[in-house]
C-alpha cells in the first residue's frame, strides 16, 4: 500500500537526508527494529541508551512512510476527548494517559536540545475550538475537567479568539503544553546520531518472513537474507495490521496542503496549534520556515490512482474551510499530499507483546499523537523488556 500519492511537503524540503544499504547478507544482532521512521528512530535511540546491540531496518528508504507525510503536530491532547476516555477506562487512568502526554513533549524537547538536533522543535500552545453552536457545551465540559485535573488550560470565548487569531469560533480551550517539528529531519538526525555510535542501519529491506526459532526468531528479506535476533520490535505503523489477526484501528486517508511563503497571519498563530470539534477534525500550524500548513478531510483509503485524483480535490476543500474559517485569509496553496493513517476506538496506542508472537514487542502509535506516544515507548519497551510492570501497559496493550 503506498502511504502518499504525492511526496510530500518535508521530502521535497529536506530532500533525502541520509542514505544506507540494503541488507545483503545473513546477520545476528540482539534487537531489530522494523521501520525507519520516527517511531524506530525513537526507540533504537532509547534501547542503544540501554546498551542493547541493535539493528534497524526499512523497506523504503529512511523516514519516507507515515513519518513524512505527517504534520508533526504534537500535542498531549488524545484524539478521544479526555472526558469520554474517562467513561471508557476511568477517570485516573484517562488522566494518566493525558499527562503521559504532557511529559512526552517534555522529554522529546530535553533530547533534541541535549543532542543538538536540527529539527525545527518550537514549543507552542494549543487552541482546540468549537466548530459550531451543538459542540459549544461539549467542549466546555472537556474544558472543566481538564481545569479539574490541572492540565494548563483555559477557556477563550469566541470574540477573543477572533481578534486574537482571527478564527471564527464558539469558543474553546487554550492549552499550554504542544510543540511542532520536522519529524522527517529528525528521524534524519537521530538514525545518524546513533548510525555514529554503532547503530546497524539498512534501508531497502522488507521483512517477508517472521518466525519463532530457539532463542529467539529469525527474519526474511525479500531478497532471502536473514536476520537471527532475540527480540523484534515492530515500529512500522499501519502496516503492522496486516501481520495481526486482531483487528487494532480503522485506517483512513488524511490530507494536507502548505501555503506559499510569507503568508500574513496573526501573530499569535506562530505560536499556536489550532485544531477544532469537527468530525474528522481539522488542524493546523506554521512551519518553521514561514508558510501555513492546514490538513483534514479524513476519507477511506482507496487505490493509488484515486487518492491522485482526489488529493487535489481535497486540497480545494481544505483551503475553501480555512477561508470560511479565517475569512480575508490569502492562502496560496504550494504543496499538498496525503498519507494513511489509522485510529482506535479509545484513540490510545498499542504498545507492548502481541500474543500472536513470541520475543515480539510492537509501537503502534496510531491518531493524531503518534509521535508523543512513541516518545512514551522509549521508556516503556525497555521497562518491558527487563519484565517489568509500567504504569501504561494495561491500557495500551493488546487484547484490550
């Protein structure tokens, strides 16, 4: 299944970062991680701290999946509203979930800043606003129990938000804790960073064949070379359904478009990412180098063809929303792409063993925090490697 139907704004900004070989001969190592994305790049970083020997591979080249089609958006916010979560799994552990949040952007700002990562990391606020009048008291009851929990938030009326940010609204909740990034450049940076301190890295190799061996498991390529590790992490997104029979996310085609330079906005959207109530929500954000970014328009996946087709459709509707949104906008669109991604019905990621597999432990961070939940994998796949218990594991595992 192919991810874009076009490359998307971060490949043709950055170009290709770094290059690596394919695998061409038969290797041992103690982990593999599968997938070279943001997800991978976290976690080979956080099991190489451990001192584990590590191997990294991908099918493409580096960070060319999800990872760059996504709008690095990062924020704590779960896209099941913490209130609803609440009912699902109970209020301390949906708050929990939240604040794991809050303490992911935390960390993953503390490592770009200490490794000295190019990648564009700006700290922001977050505005989640009412779309329409029916949204208005909903959201508001998202707003008292977050204010309940202290989660660094307030509530903006909808006349402020208009002078403010210049967005037409029924009011909404203004938080404290976000950020945005290129999280293409940083996969980039952090793959090499560790690429420079022993990390076995090979682009252009697909898994075929996972199976269970004495003491351990040994993989396939699809070129017959094999790889014989103790353990395997899957951190290959939505492409990892199709290697498990239970059902874990819907999947669905979201798409994107990235204003021309020097778009004239309201200060305050420089340092705000703004999503809404509507369904499926719309997002958006500057980039780092002075455009607008504005995605949405979540449709099924169809064939590579369609999505071409349509990816220029959606554009149009996605620019035809903000003007309606922000009216007296000129927004030009530059670039505009696609990318699948998947959702769970309580919006939390699966992280941990499958029982399908033995010495297997997969990152799955689906929906719109999939980077702030592979953020709290770094910690939490060595914690379940050494057998122990971590505070996330019963509602992010498998089977639930």
């Amino acid at each position: 299944m192919r991810l874009r139907t076009f490359e998307s704004f971060w490949i043709i900004k950055n170009g290709l970062v770094h290059s690596y070989p394919s695998l061409q001969k038969n290797i041992r190592t103690e982990i593999v991680v599968v997938g070279g994305g943001i997800t991978g790049a976290l976690i080979s970083h956080a099991l190489l701290q451990e001192g584990y020997s590590v191997t990294l591979v991908d099918r493409r080249d580096i960070a060319s999946g999800s990872t760059s089609a996504t709008t690095s958006m990062l924020q704590y916010e779960i896209d099941v509203p913490l209130h609803e979560l609440a009912d699902m799994i109970g209020e301390p552990a949906a708050v929990l979930c939240y604040r794991s949040g809050i303490d992911a952007i935390r960390r993953l700002e503390k490592m770009v800043q200490s490794l000295n990562l190019d990648c564009g990391f700006k700290r922001k606020k977050s505005l989640y606003y009412a779309h329409s009048a029916a949204t208005e008291k909903k959201l508001k009851k998202e707003f008292t129990i977050r204010q309940k929990h202290r989660l660094g938030v307030r509530w903006i009326n909808a006349s402020t938000i208009l002078k403010k940010y210049g967005i037409n609204s029924y009011g909404g909740i203004l938080s404290d804790s976000a950020a945005s990034m290129d999280a293409y450049q940083l996969a980039h940076a952090l793959i090499q960073y560790n690429y420079n301190r022993g990390l076995q890295v090979f682009d252009q190799t697909e898994i075929k064949l996972h199976r269970s061996v004495k003491n351990g498991i040994k993989l396939t390529t699809a070129d017959g070379y094999t790889i014989q590790c103790k353990k395997a992490i899957y951190c290959n997104g939505f492409e990892a359904t199709e290697m498990l029979k239970e059902k874990v996310a819907d999947l669905v085609y979201t798409y994107a478009t990235v204003s021309e330079q020097g778009i004239q906005l309201k200060k305050l959207l420089d340092d705000t990412l703004i999503w809404n109530t509507s369904k499926p929500y719309l997002y958006m954000r500057t980039t780092a180098d002075g455009r607008f970014l504005i995605g949405g328009e979540d449709d099924a996946v169809k064939t590579p063809e369609e999505q071409q087709v349509l990816k220029d459709k959606k554009c149009r509707l996605l620019v035809k929303k903000l003007q309606k949104i922000m009216p007296g906008i000129s927004f030009i669109a530059d670039f505009n792409w696609g990318g699948v991604f998947g959702s769970t019905k309580d919006g939390l990621p699966y992280i941990g063993p499958s029982p399908e597999y033995e010495n297997t432990l997969f990152v799955l961070g689906f929906g719109g925090n999939g980077i702030t939940f592979s953020v709290q994998a770094m910690e939490m796949i060595p914690t379940l490697l050494k057998k122990h218990e971590h505070p996330l594991a019963p509602y992010y595992r498998f089977g639930r």
